[in-house]
C-alpha cells in the first residue's frame, strides 16, 4: 500500500509499505476514505522536532472498517468510522474521567496518511458515522478526528461559558475550529488573533466577532482595550510558543482561564506571576474520544462544518506537496485522499 | 502605639509608631482585638525576601472601628470586624467575579500587627461580625482573615467537589485550613502530607483521613498508591516552592486540579510537562473578602475551628518570640494580643 515518510527535514515521500495487519485482538485495520496534514506534522517537517529515523505520518484518518479482530464487538467491517490520533480503552479511570488520551492504555495512531492503518482498542477509540453519509460532511467528519476536537477540548478546558467573551491565539487549523467551539458553547463576543486575509475570513464565518492582527504586549493591549480593561474570560492559546503562551495568559482576566492546545515548545511559565495573574491554566492533547460522538451529530445536522479549514485537496500521491504548501502557509490545511 | 517593625533578617521589635489617622473618605481605622503573624512573613523574616529599610509587620486583624471616613455607609465604629489582606472596592469587574485581590483599586493592608490600623476602601473590604461576639470564637475568625480564607481558596481554586479525593501539600496553618476547606466542601479522603506530630492530629482533628510523611517523589508514589495510580482529584498547594509545585502536579490525576496558594518563590512550570500532565493550575492571592461572609458564619455556627492553628498566645510585647517560635518550627502560628 502506499503511505508517505518522512525522511528529514522537508523531504516527505509517497512510498510503497507492508499493509498493516491486525496484531491484537481488539484492533481493527481501516480502509483510509480520507487523511490530512497536522499543523503538528510540520514540527517534524521544519526539523524543529529531530527525525532520527524514516517516520510514516499522519494521525487523522476517516475509514471504512476492512478487518476486526476477534475481541472486537461494537465495530463491525464495512463501517464508516473517525477516531482519535490515541487509542484509548474508554473504560480505565482516566477516561472514565473524560481523558482518553490520557488513558492507562493509550497507544499513538500513526501512519494515517497511507492506504490502510491499524487502531488499536478499536472499540473505545473509533466511532461508528452511522447512515449514507453525504460527501460533502467527508472533511467536517475528517477535523473531528483532530483539529476540530482539539479546538473544543481548547474551549472545555477554558471554560467557555454562555455570555463569554473569548479569544483564540493562533489561526491555523485547531485555532479556526476553536472559534466554531466557542461559538457553539455560547460565547458572546469571540476575537480571533490573525494576520492573514484568508484566515480572518474563514474565523469571521465561524463566528468571531472581531479580528486582532497585533501580536504580543500590543496584541495583549488590544484585547484589554475590548475589554473594559481587565481581559477575556477565556483565551485558547492554540500554538505552543513561549511568545503565545504569554500573549495568551496576559489577554486572561484574573479568574479567566486560558485552555492551551498547541504542543509547547520551550514554554517556561513562571509561577509568580501566574500566581499573581489569577488565571487558570489547562492543556493537553485533546481528548477528541470524548467529544467524537456530539462533534459527529453537529456536522450531520449541519450545525458546524470544519471542513472548510481544508483549503487544499491532493490525491495522496501528492502529499509532498501538500506538507510544502502548509509549510509556506499558502494552505491552512490539505486534505489527502487515498 | 506600639507596632513591629522588621529592620534586618531576624531582627523584629516592637516601637512606638504613629497611630494611623484617616487618609481617605473610604478608609477607617479599627483597634486591633487580635492579630498575628504569617507563613508569608518569614519570607522576609529569614531575609529570603530582602528588606530594605524598616517595615511594619502583620496584615491579619480583627478589630472594632474606631474611626470612620466620611464616605462610609456600611461600616460603622464599635463594629466588630474581620478584613483581608488586600482592600477591595468589591465592586469593579474582578471583584464581581470574585477576584477581590484582583480589585482595580486594590491596596495592602500593612502593619497590622499594631495597636490600630488603617483600612482603606472600608465598605468593599471589612464584613461585620453580628452580635455578641465570645471570646472563644476570636481566633477563628482572625484566621478567616487571611489563612482560613487562603486554605478556602485553594480548595475552590482546585474545584473541589463532593466525593472528591484531595491532597493538601504543606502543613502550614494554610495547609491545615486547607483540610477544613476541602471537608466542608465534601471531600471523601484527604490526605494530608505532614511529617510533624502535632500538625499530624490538628490535621486529623481538622478532617484529614491520611497522613503522609513522604516527600518529593515518593510523596507522589505513595499518593498514586493510595489513589488506584491514577492521583488526586485536588491537589492544595501551599507552601510554594519548585519541589512542593512539583509534587503538587505530579500528584494530581489527569483531569484534576491543583490550587496553589504558596506565594511561589522560584518556582517555574515546564509548559510541555503541565501539558502531557492534563492537570489545570490556578493560584493567587487568595480573594478572601468573597468568602469571608460565609466563614466567619461557619465559625459562629462552630461548624469550623481553623482558630486551633494558633498553638501560641502572646502578648504584642511579645512579637520578637511569635516569630522566632515560628521561624524554628516551635509554634504553627502566633497569635498577638495588642
């Protein structure tokens, strides 16, 4: 089957690799209906994150069920499924807690831009998308399996209530989504952070209600001056840099919390002036299991649509491409298909 | 009037001061009934905090008005009366939710441990204790004024639920207040990480259900022991150095909480760590005028006792042995009689 790896830094390839198989018997193995690039993906790809080793890429994955092993009994073969990039048990204390990817059994889904991949735990990681789906809710059902629900595991974590006003750090893919997420969860006034035209555009569609392009201390001053000088309720820092980080957590009014989703990468937090800010902090890899099954029902009903933070679509073959467009940002996010 | 007066690193005595006059039409100024010393003033105490020129001590009191600006209409003299630390408007936008020493007008009530003190914003910032008042009750509602307030705050900071299981890390009269918090609010096991004997029984008396003498990482393997492996619901922080965070955070389960309310001296969070780790952080100066209503009617109803921190009694004369006392681990917490 064909599956792309990365080599070192900005030098992805299509290749031929073995077609997974089940290993355990509460794995499944899918058939790839549609994958996509992970702003994550590029930590790799810019050499930011080491690549040691030809690494298969990819985490986010829509299918159809080809093959289950024998323990697996809520997942049937030919079934159109999304699932999460952890696999997860959905039943250890963790995620009865709501953290499947902090499950006691979590295993990394990786590989996803390929023909075919294997899901460990198959029962408590994917979710069956039942009835004839529509093409056209193909990429919404695609974001769910991450950025989307990262996006509103970024407004959970924040607190986002009816009423608040909210601001997103970051418009790639998961900041666009958290602006759906905020909108959804009831926020009054949703401010998004962005530079680029497209973006701003996209953010308005979703529901912000106004645009900030300054960054930093002035990006931070602007949110005070819209806010009557004390900050946002929540901020969804949806980057991972120190300079996000801060900009996020200086936008928090004292009793806000910032939800913070983008992997960080050098970020420090000094506790002192955390202490003194008032604001609460939580982060993490998305949970997307535990909001799979509302977030799949919100595009059905045509509620959300977060497909359309796929501005490029490609046939597999050239996910290349596609990695080097996001790369130069003229692609918020490209969809692969197989 | 007599007040301490701190002049170099363990060198506290008491002088003849200025008795503080009304300086605002917002302030009043209370004889001090009873008043005491603080965790946090050994920071400056042991010259950890520098201290550059004399400074008076204290900012824990309960005392009647004596004196009362023209602009105050709740507050009347010949009140009994509990503050907080900071004084508050208790009406701007953070103290409408609930962040009183967040206030936009906020101001430090110093040296307190004074024949008198002046309270500024006196209407935002005192609450009146009704009725006759038995001595009895004296010490517990001077540690509402800032400990019990503080230990409350940690508690509603690492949202602590009924049911919940809960660690108090440091057993400091913070610490042990913290116990009584996290009780009162419905915590089934507490566990209290204390290796002295006294603070050990004061914090059984006060609702702890298990004592941990372990620190740093085996205090973090002996909590995930008693918690299925997974760690607490809450943690409490309240000591606030780089190895009680630590073992604040990596004591916590995924999914839960810690309250930090140990002013955090060289204290820095690794944002990759706090991400992976799912727990949510929030601290601060603990807003003690939003709770002091309730607490000091939990005092009056004798549903809490937070009064027994106070295992040592002296006269204001007297303030040079409170702290010593203190600093060598002899008393929990000092009370001074003006």
């Amino acid at each position: 089957m064909r599956a792309t790896v990365l080599y070192a830094p900005r030098d992805v390839r299509v290749e031929d690799r073995p077609k997974p198989t089940l290993q355990q018997p509460t794995d499944v193995v899918i058939r790839t209906v549609a994958t996509c690039v992970c702003g994550s993906d590029l930590w790799d790809y810019r050499g930011i994150n080491k690549v040691t080793e030809p690494t298969p890429g990819g985490h986010e994955y829509v299918g159809i069920v080809e093959e289950a092993g024998n323990e697996v009994t809520g997942i049937k073969p030919g079934q159109l499924v999304v699932g999460s990039f952890f696999a997860s048990d959905n039943t250890c204390p963790n995620c009865e807690n709501g953290y499947q990817t902090s499950c006691l059994h979590r295993e990394f889904v990786g590989g996803a831009q390929a023909d075919y991949v294997r899901v460990p735990l198959a029962d408590g990681t994917l979710v069956h998308v039942p009835g004839d789906v529509a093409e056209e809710h193909l990429p919404s059902l695609l974001a769910c399996s991450d950025v989307m629900g990262t996006g509103w595991y970024a407004a959970v974590a924040a607190q986002v209530k009816p009423g608040d006003t909210v601001v997103a750090v970051g418009d790639g893919a998961v900041g666009l989504c958290a602006v759906i997420a905020a909108k959804e969860l009831g926020a009054e006034r949703i401010i998004a952070m962005s530079r680029h035209e497209p973006r701003q555009k996209l953010a308005r569609e979703f529901g912000a209600t106004d645009i900030l392009a300054a960054r930093g201390e002035e990006g931070v001053a602007q949110v005070k001056e819209l806010t009557g000088g004390v900050g946002a309720d929540a901020v969804l820092e949806c980057v991972g840099t120190p300079e996000s980080m801060q900009q996020a957590l200086r936008s928090t009014r004292p009793g806000g919390n910032v939800g913070f989703v983008g992997v960080p990468h050098g970020v420090q937090i000094d506790g002192e002036e955390l202490f003194f800010s008032h604001v609460a902090l939580r982060g993490g890899p998305a949970p997307v299991r535990a909001f799979l099954p509302d977030l799949i029902n919100r595009v059905l009903d045509g509620r959300i649509n977060p497909g359309k933070v796929f501005d490029l679509e490609l046939p597999l073959d050239q996910a290349a491409e596609g990695y080097q467009a996001m790369d130069e940002r003229r692609a918020i996010k490209t969809l692969l298909r197989p």
